[in-house]
C-alpha cells in the first residue's frame, strides 16, 4: 500500500534551543490510507529534494525521505546555535544544536494527536538507541503489568516509552537532564518512593488503552499547534522538547 506525501519543506538552516526558533523546522508530511498524517520535523536542509521527495510523491514502506538534522528548536551539545532566514538574530539565550529526528502522527478529521501500538516490541518498552520491525498484531500483546527498569535516566536523546494493560509501577528510576520518559497504561500508573523527574526534560504519565492509540492532552495538541504549523514537535523537552 502506498501513501503520499502532501507537504515538503526543507530549506531552512538555523537551529538553536531556544523558543525563537519553533516555526524553523524543517518537515515532511505524508498522509496514509486509514487517514492519519505522519510529520517529521528537524530533517536537514535540502535532504528530502535531493532524494526526490516533493508534494504528491508516492512512498512506500522504506521509502527514504530525508536525513535527521539539527533544523530548528533542537537541543543537545553538538553545534553551536545558528542563525537563518527563520530566525535572523541568534537570541541571546540559545544554546547549542542537537542532531535529531521527530515523528508525530495524527488524525487527518481531527487533527488529534496519537501514538502509535506497534505489535511485537520486547516488554513493550521502547528505548534509544535501539532498532524496531513492527509485526502482525494478533489480540492484546500488551503485558497486565509493566516496571520501569531501576536507574539514572539522563542525557538529550535518551528515552523510554513504556506501556502495559493495568499497571505500570517505578521505584529507584531519576530522569534529568533533557532525558524522555512516557509511561502508558490502561488503568493506572504507580510512582513509588525513590522516582524522582526534574527539568530540563520530559515526563508524561497517561492513561489509555495499550493496544490501539495513546490520546495525547488538548493542552499538548495546543502546545504544539504553532509549532506544527511552524512546525516543530520536540518530546525530548516537551518543546515539545523524545
């Protein structure tokens, strides 16, 4: 099954961490045939029209698309901020670029934001750094009950995204310093004593069924609508800043 790609946008340049650059990201949309949109953000300067990516361009599953960059609000320790047509002026308060990719995926009807089940993850705990293949889905596979594995979360890039039928408990678990975390259970989430979340960086706990989508707040999909119209989606930091 093919889907289309229905906007392309990928001559800008500056980046920065910093809110001035939001409507700086550089993006790819593609609408696929059960009517959700795919959005990838930060994608570098002119990867996607030197693949032949452009509007109404059909694309399959391995299509590339682009190459991840760091085009807009990104965060991280790898160059120093820049500035472009976007953003003329560097803000005083930038920091430095991160190279990353972000996906979003949402309702074409709507416009609300969803995550994606993908069937066949181990303990249905994503991670960085790490490779996925979905597979068929058969009934739930999600686990009843689910642990955030005990440990020191911390760093622009590292993530967890965990999901579970019932439960999902944490005890000895930190997550600092521009590192995501998304717990992701139908019933209820436990934060027991030693968990312990601080800024900068992202922690979102949410309740909805494991085996379809997971709903995403109206305070987030407001957040983001500026962004996405800029756009920029950044979980790692709830810029949003995974």
């Amino acid at each position: 099954m093919d889907d289309d790609v229905i906007s392309v946008s990928d001559s800008l340049n500056g980046c920065g961490c910093d809110g001035a650059y939001g409507p700086c990201a550089n993006v790819v949309q593609i609408r696929h045939a059960n009517g959700e949109i795919s959005t990838y953000l930060h994608i570098q300067r002119n990867s996607a029209t030197n693949l032949g990516i452009t509007n109404g361009t059909h694309v399959f599953q391995g299509t590339p698309i682009g190459i991840d960059g760091e085009v807009g609000w990104t965060c991280g320790n790898d160059d120093n901020p820049r500035s472009s047509s976007c953003t003329p002026i560097i803000p005083p308060t930038a920091g430095k670029c991160g190279l990353h990719l972000h996906w979003v995926v949402s309702r074409e009807s709507n416009g609300e934001r969803v995550n994606p089940m993908t069937c066949g993850i181990g303990k249905n705990i994503y991670a960085n750094d790490s490779g996925y293949y979905a597979t068929a889905c058969y009934g739930n596979q999600c686990p009843t009950n689910n642990f955030v594995p005990p440990g020191n979360y911390s760093g622009f890039g590292l993530f967890r995204v965990i999901q579970a039928n019932a439960s999902i408990s944490t005890t000895a678990v930190s997550v600092s310093n521009f590192a995501s975390m998304v717990l992701h259970p139908e019933n209820h989430v436990d934060l027991l004593s030693g968990f312990h979340a601080k800024g900068p960086g992202y922690f979102r706990a949410e309740i909805g069924s494991c085996d379809n989508t997971a709903f995403v707040p109206p305070a987030e999909l407001a957040a983001t609508a500026s962004e996405t119209n800029g756009p920029r989606w950044d979980p790692g930091e709830d810029q949003s800043g995974n």
